[in-house]
C-alpha cells in the first residue's frame, strides 16, 4: 500500500497506548508534521482517560472523560486496566457478567478512535501504529486481537514500542537536534522512565539505539506533586542527580521532559542545569507523533529515512536480498532492510529460475559492514529448459535470530506444471556485538 499525496487526501494514525490514558495523532498525506487529536475543540487536551464505565443495570457502555464523570456522578461501574488485562487474559467481571479483556479493549479503542470523525472518515486512514511502554509477544497478540474485532482490514498496522515512536519522531526534527544524543524523560508521577536515543555516524546508514532506565526515586507525589516546597526541593534535588549522572561524559542536544509531572514546571535547579547548551522541550504527545511518523514511513518510507536504521534486540540487524537478472543486468534485488522488528519482517518474490537448480541470498550486516551469502540447493527439482521454472519465494523470521526460507516450484503455465516440491531453509540471523557495544 503507498502513501499517496497526488490523489485524494489520506492519513496514517499513531496510537499511544497506556493504562492511564491514550493519545490520537495523525499525519495527513498534504503535510509535513502530524498533529495530536483534542478531547476538546480548540484546547490542547491530548489524554483520553483509559477508562469505561458502565451502567448498572443497563448495556451502555462509556469511556474517557465521560466515563470518568459518571463514575462519579451517577455511580457507573468503573473499569480501569485494560490493556494489562488484555495482555494477561484476565478475565473482567462487571455487573455479575463476565468480560473478555480483549473486547473490552476493543470496544474503548472503537469508541475513542469515534473522536476523529470531526477531521476524517476512517476509510480514509491508510496506516496505524500501536505504540506502548511494555511490548512484548502477548500485549501484540492482544493488540491483534483487537484489530481483528474491529475489522480494520482496510489499513496497514503496525506496532512498536516507545523507544521507536522516539526515533521516529527524532527522524523528522532538524539536524541540530539531533546531531549528538537526545533524552526524552517521561514522568506521570510514580516511576521515571528515561530514554537516550544515541547514534552511531560512523556507519552507514547512521544506527540509531535507544538506552532505557527507569526510577522510582521521584515517587513521592501519587498522583500530583505533594504541597510542601521541601519535599518539592527534594524531588528537583533527585532529578538533578539522577540528569547529571546519565548525562556524564555523554554530548546531548536536546532533551524532551514528557508528562503530567512536569506541567508545573517545579524543577527549577533540573531546568538550570538542562538548559546550558542544549534545547529543552516541555510536552506530553511526542510518542503518538512519533508513531504517525512511523506509520508513513512504514508504508512510503522518505529519501532521507534511508540514512538511518534503528536497532534494538527484536530487530532485524541484517538487509536481506538476491542477484536478479533485469534486462539482462544482474542487479540486487531487496527483501528484508535491517531494523525491522522480527515479528513484522516477512516479504514474497516470484523468480524465474535461470540455470543452477539453487538460490543465494545475500546477507549484509548493517553493524559489521560484512557480507556472506546463504545457499539453498533445490534438489529434486523437475528438470526443465532454461527459463521456464517459476518459483515462490516467501521470507519471515522464525525468531529474533531464524529467519526462514520458503521456496515453491510453480511450473510454468500449462507447459510445464507445477511439481508441488517446497524446500525450506533456516537462515541464522545471529549478531556478533551487543547493542551496547554499537554506539
């Protein structure tokens, strides 16, 4: 599917997915920066409470902000947690009925993503991407889930965690912010999470990684900042520590300080020390944008998105491709680039076989700059005239570190049909050097 901006206007959409709440950005094909859905016209109100309520009773159902005010208003069931349940199957009980996590997930995703009616028709939506803080084979299969209740056939999706949404938004900044290492801190009182995108411009493309750390040495406030200014003082005394420390011996450009706990600004002494040479940006919405990002790129990657890859232990570290013969030229022919998450890396070929009965894939390894070539001998292969064995090449990764190869005799038409022979072929994707060691 392409991102096409000749014809009508389309979008792609990225979701942020928290317990506490959700976020909405979108990027139309006519423009250059994607914007964060409001709950309320005209005001900068980006959070979507991650919450439904229900009737007593009844079969109504509401979520958000709505359901927040009829929690308290009106005594509704509240139903909070969701995507940690969805994620570890438990089962919901809610006025003595029973409730699949997974549907009650769909249902809140159904109703928020209702929200964008007032800017575009979801037929309309060319790509969404998931995006959330803990990623792992079950909240994906949650996810998928969800996506299948939903019928969103009609659109690409995608998932990724908030270390990629970083990235991605860092992809379409100025050079100047991004020319040495970028901290983004994200703090909804309670535990601090802080990532440190770093990049490697001695390679080619640059590797981009992200290093992530978390505290729980600014718990102090549950769920705002504590009215005393000495424990205020405390908590900026914490920060300064904790900013100072990671960001030794380390060139940072900017920093982006995320969430609710820093809206009052208290952290006068972290600001100061912050603020000598590098930029510092104050938000809440950088990992939904960074997933609209994302979600284009995915789709209708731009010219300059080829000078980076991302890599992280569930990524791809190699391009995968093949030899092909175009107008007699033997040109390469890409299947896999590196830094694809595992669980999405899967492409199809058909070739047409021109002499040895075998195929070569060609292994690049985007951190040792080496190359190798894996083999897969067809044996047993109907023997045929040059030119007239068509085949079916399907990749997709078994693991982290398998890639698998699947290889289909179609024949040749009415001429020469097919034998029905498949061969298969692990391909180790393994890397010599830790991510650490990269950057």
């Amino acid at each position: 599917m392409i991102f096409d901006t000749k014809k009508s206007k389309s979008y792609v959409l990225g979701y942020d997915l928290s317990d506490s709440f959700c976020q909405i950005s979108y990027l139309s094909s006519d423009s250059d920066m994607p914007q964060t859905l409001s709950v309320l016209a005209g005001a900068e109100l980006y959070n979507i409470p991650t919450v439904l309520s229900k009737e007593k009773g009844t079969s109504n159902w509401y979520y958000g902000k709505e359901a927040q005010k009829r929690i308290e208003e009106n005594g509704d069931i509240e139903v909070r947690g969701l995507i940690e349940k969805a994620g570890k199957m438990d089962m919901i009980e809610v006025d003595g009925t029973e409730y699949n996590p997974v549907a009650l997930l769909s249902l809140f995703i159904k109703k928020s993503l209702s929200l964008l009616s007032m800017e575009m028709s979801m037929e309309l939506v060319k790509a969404i991407v998931f995006t959330a803080r803990d990623l792992d084979d079950k909240m994906i299969e949650a996810l998928s889930a969800v996506v299948e209740n939903l019928g969103l056939d009609s659109c690409d999706i995608f998932y990724q965690s908030y270390e990629e949404s970083l990235y991605y938004y860092m992809l379409y900044q100025t050079e100047d912010l991004k020319r040495q290492n970028v901290v983004a801190v994200s703090y909804d009182f309670g535990r601090m999470y802080v990532y440190m995108l770093r990049y490697n411009r001695g390679l080619s493309p640059i590797v981009s990684c992200v290093d992530t750390s978390y505290y729980d040495d600014l718990a102090l406030a549950d769920p705002e900042l504590p009215t005393s200014q000495e424990k205020i003082d405390m908590m900026d005394e914490q920060l300064s520590f904790i900013l100072r420390h990671l960001m030794e011996n380390t060139v940072v450009n900017s920093v982006y300080l995320l969430g609710n706990g820093f809206r009052s600004q208290w952290m006068h002494k972290s600001l100061k020390f912050l603020c000598t040479g590098r930029r510092v940006f104050l938000g809440n919405n950088l990992f939904s944008k960074g997933a609209s990002i994302a979600a284009r790129e995915k789709i209708s990657p731009s010219s300059f998105a080829s000078d980076y890859v991302f890599l992280r232990k569930d990524k791809l570290f190699y391009n995968v491709g093949m030899l092909v013969d175009k107008s007699g030229k033997e040109v390469y022919h890409a299947l896999l680039d590196a830094g694809i998450s595992w669980y999405d890396a899967a492409a199809s070929i058909s070739v047409i076989l021109d002499k040895k009965p075998e195929l070569k894939l060609i292994m690049t390894s985007v951190i040792e700059g080496t190359q190798h070539e894996e083999l897969l001998e067809l044996k047993e292969l109907p023997q045929r005239p040059e030119r007239t064995t068509r085949l079916r090449i399907d990749l997709k990764m078994k693991s982290e570190e398998i890639l698998t190869v699947y290889v289909e005799d179609q024949g040749f038409g009415e001429i020469f049909p097919a034998s029905g022979i498949t061969w298969s072929l692990d391909v180790p994707c393994k890397r010599n050097i830790e991510i650490e060691n990269i950057i």
